[in-house]
C-alpha cells in the first residue's frame, strides 16, 4: 500500500532518518492513491498475530496459546519462537505474512524504530493488512511514533489501537498486565477478551497518542522512584542501617510499592535479575522529557533520574534490570570519596 506525501513530510524532527526513509518508501503523489474505507470487524478475531517475541512478547504469547487461541508468531530471530512453535503456534517468516494471515495482530517491539520497522518497512505488516483487520501495538513509543504508525495501518482501512501495557516479565507471564489503549473503539471491544487473557485491566483512553503518553508518565514515574529508592538503600547502609529492614519498612507503610519488595533484596547483593531492561527505562524516561518538553512542562526529578540511567548504561548494564541504576549511585559515591 502507499501513502500520499504530504503525511511524509509531517514526520516529527525527533524521529531519525532509518525511520524517515522507511515512510519514504510509501510516499507517492495523493492523486495516485484513495485510502479504503475502514471496516468494523464483527466478530471475535479467530486467527491472531503476535510480532516480537522477547522478554514481553514470549509470555504473553505463551498465554494466549494457554488460552487456546489460533496464534501465529514472528520474531527478528526465529530460534526465538521455537518453544512457542513447540506448544502449537504457527510461524511466518515476515510480519507481512502474519498480518496476512492473521484477524488481528499483536505487536510487542523494544523501540520507536523497531516499531516503525516491523510495522511500515519492508515486508512490514502494513503491506498484508487490510480492511476487516486489526493491528493492536503494545510497544512502549512516544505519541509521534505511534500517530504515524496508525495513519499507515488505517490508510490500508485496517483497525489500529495503541496498547502499551503497564507490567514487567512476572505480570507478563501471570497474566496481570494493565493495558493502556487508545485508537479505534470497534478494534478494543473486539480483542477485549484477548487482552484480558493477558491482563488484570485495561483503560480505553480516546484518541491514538494518548495511550503512549499515558504510558511514559507511568514510565517515568517508575524510574524516578527506583532511583530514590537506590539512593534511600544507600544512605541506610552508609548510616549504618540494615538495609533488609528498610525495604521492610518501606513495603509496610504508606509508600509501598511491589517493586520495592521484589527487587530491594537482590539489590542489596548486587544482583539485578532482567525483568525490565534498563536502556527500556532509560529510553522511556527521554521519550517522557521530550513529551513534557512539547508542553512547556519542567521534569527536573525526572530528568536527574535519566542522568543516572545514562551513567549506567555508560557503564555496560543497559540489558541488566532497570534496579542496576542502583550502580550508577554507588560510583558517583566511590568517585567522591576518592577526592
């Protein structure tokens, strides 16, 4: 499918030129093109995609096959859908080809340019969906990016609703996830159910962006507390505390948070077991800073907890758990005794 070019020059200035050579490729003139007329899908999607099979997208996958759903995977590395393939899902070499095949298709990627990617590009799905499907994103991007990517769904009169998910690896695989959505209302009544096979909740919030931005407040939100809860774990070892009482303390009174109790004992041994990788984090908080910066809003908490994420991932820990930035504080501690 192609779109007109007057929405390729719309790209917004943050977006790189991977990304803008992508929507390039389905510019034309809007004269050569007529967008078809979306269609409701009425009934429950018998046949679903899921697109990115990581540390997100390989439970929730997993649970929608528990579940006894008709599910096609696809994943960048193949060898990655092979315990899926191994309980029963079918496998497309190409989002194209799932999208295809599929009702609705799931999409679970790590970043705004992966997104666009699998969405848009080369044998993207874009090019197999059509009228009386749905594409339903549950990526982490900013608004920009997932404004881009609904107009290139919808201009094949696809469905598309944003749904990125509040949740980690464990709610991933409990199926407890909070789903954020925006975008088409026929598109949410209908993959309800599937959404509830993987989540604990779900929250309609209008229109196509509002979704994402929901997300990257909560994002941000997350990541200035666990960088006060590193600094807190610190200063009570520094102080002579037992810093395992603490995170007792903390998980019992007014400011308890599971992230608290789940993670604060093996960050006190330094160990920082992969549930949300911190360049995630760190990529969620600039994506929250660009989102205050389009409204004028300060973030000065915020933007002190990304520096931190920055030293960290300076320091080889990007694909350690977002709790590592705990050793960002420790050499910034280290560097000042030193003088």
């Amino acid at each position: 499918m192609l779109m007109c070019s007057t929405f390729c020059s719309s790209i917004p200035h943050h977006l790189n030129l991977a990304s803008m050579m992508i929507m390039k490729r389905f510019s034309a003139p809007i004269s050569s093109y007529v967008s078809p007329r979306a269609q409701a899908i009425t009934e429950p999607p018998s046949r679903v995609g899921f697109l990115g099979i990581g540390i997100m997208g390989s439970p929730m996958a997993h649970n929608l096959l528990k579940a006894g759903i008709d599910l096609t995977v696809w994943n960048r590395t193949k060898s990655k859908c092979d315990p899926l393939i191994s309980l029963g899902a079918k496998y497309k070499p190409s989002p194209e080809e799932v999208a295809a095949s599929c009702d609705v298709t799931f999409a679970m990627l790590a970043d705004p340019q992966s997104a666009l990617d699998v969405a848009c590009g080369k044998h993207g799905a874009v090019n197999g969906i059509g009228p009386g499907k749905g594409y339903v994103d549950v990526s982490t991007v900013d608004g920009d990016t997932s404004k881009l990517i609904s107009e290139r769904i919808k201009s094949t009169g696809a469905l598309f609703l944003e749904a990125p998910v509040s949740g980690s690896k464990k709610p991933a695989e409990d199926g407890q996830l909070i789903f954020l959505t925006a975008g088409d209302k026929n598109l949410y009544d209908t993959v309800g159910s599937l959404l509830d096979i993987m989540g604990k909740s779900k929250f309609y919030l209008g229109n196509v962006g509002n979704g994402a931005a929901m997300k990257l407040v909560v994002n941000m939100i997350m990541g200035s507390m666990m960088a006060s809860f590193s600094e807190g774990l610190l200063l009570s070892e520094k102080v002579g505390l037992d810093p395992d009482v603490l995170v007792q303390v903390v998980s019992q009174g007014a400011i308890s948070a599971p992230m608290y109790s789940t993670k604060g004992p093996s960050m006190i041994q330094s160990l920082y077991p992969t549930a949300f990788p911190l360049k995630h984090q760190q990529k969620d908080l600039r994506l929250a800073l660009g989102l205050a910066e389009s409204v004028s809003q300060p973030t000065p908490i915020a933007a002190a907890a990304n520096e931190l994420y920055k030293v960290a991932k300076s320091h080889g820990l990007s694909d350690q758990d977002f709790s590592a930035v705990i050793e960002a504080l420790k050499s910034k501690f280290q560097h000042s005794e030193t003088k």
